[in-house]
C-alpha cells in the first residue's frame, strides 16, 4: 500500500522533475542533478526496475564526482547505500558489501540513524554470506552507537544481534537482547489499534 502511494505520487510530479532537471542542466546546478537522478533512482526501485534504477544513481554518483561540500558528500553515500540496498536484493552480497563500506566512508552522518542502519546493512550482508563473527562485530557496533539514543526504533537495532545469537544457538544471549528491547516495544492493543486506524 506504501509503495501505491509512494508511486502515484512520483508519478503526480513526473513533469516537474523533468522539468527540475532540465533547469538544472542548464545552470550546471550539481545538487540539483543529482537530487533528480536520486529522484528517479528511488522512483524506479520502487516500481521493481533496479537495473534502470542503478543507471539513474550512476548518473548521480557521476554529476557528484569528488565534490568536497559536505552536503554533495552525504548525499553520495546515501546514494552508495541505496546501491548496496538493490544489490543485497538481488543476493548480491559482495558487491552490496562494497557499497556500504564505500557509504561508510563517505558519509558525515548528519541525518539521525544514518551510522547504524549502515552498521545493521552490514551485519545483514555478513549474515547471508555466513559470517557469523563479523556479522556479530558490527551488530555490537550497531548497539555500541545506539546506547545514547532513546528514539522509538531502538528495538530495531537490536534485531540483527539476535538473530546471530538464535543461529548460533545461544539462546541465553538472545534473551538477554530480548530483554534490553522489552521497554521499546509496543503494548499489543497499540499495534491492533495502528492497525486498525491504517488499513
């Protein structure tokens, strides 16, 4: 339903895009390039075409080059991050790897979560690729960032560590990590009413 909507709304200002691009070709405006190709980079993602979607966030990663602004620089590793993203999808794993890391290195972390869903990105890949060490390195990472944090999704940084200690059958460290998400959770009334109130 997310998705619908997400599309009918890209689709509502698909000619002011076009027309965002245009102008921003024309004044060699670089931020504004790259936010349209991002635009239809996510754009396609989401209507399940990933190889159009690749070429539009090349096209962002190219107009970017190696710009030094702070703002070029974050926008580029989100843009790395959803490259990782698509090729994780498509299982493949080591070049979704590159990307994060690439990410990583790039970003300034300016917007709120950036670092650990990276550090959650990472743990997923070395999950699927078996690696059960790494993959519980940068799940601690993860949690390590988060200690400081009381925003509502902490639960969800805590997710990957359990799963790792599930699959290895250390179940008495994945109920401690159980135990450290219970205050965040939603009480179950409040899930059926958001339910409820959302569909």
């Amino acid at each position: 339903c997310s998705t619908a909507i997400f599309l009918k709304e890209r689709d509502a200002i698909a000619p002011y895009r076009a027309e965002a691009l245009a102008l921003s070709r024309r004044l060699n405006y670089v931020k504004g390039m790259a936010s349209c190709y991002l635009s239809y980079g996510l754009y396609n993602k989401s209507n399940l075409k990933p190889d159009i979607a690749l070429r539009y966030l090349d096209s962002a990663i190219a107009v970017i080059g190696n710009a030094t602004e702070p703002r070029l620089k974050d926008m580029k590793a989100a843009i790395l991050e959803r490259k990782g993203t698509i090729f994780f999808e498509q299982d493949n794993y080591y070049m979704a790897l590159d990307y994060f890391f690439e990410s990583l290195k790039l970003s300034n972390f300016q917007m709120r979560n950036t670092r650990s869903n990276l550090y959650i990105s990472i743990t997923q890949v070395y999950i699927k690729l078996n690696n059960l060490d790494k993959a519980l390195d940068y799940a601690k990472q993860t949690i390590a960032f988060s200690e400081n944090d009381t925003g509502s999704n902490k639960w969800a940084e805590y997710y990957p560590i359990i799963d790792i200690y599930l699959i290895k059958n250390d179940f008495e460290m994945a109920s401690l990590y159980l135990e450290k998400i219970r205050p965040y959770m939603p009480h179950p009334k409040e899930i059926q009413l958001n339910y409820g109130y959302y569909h």
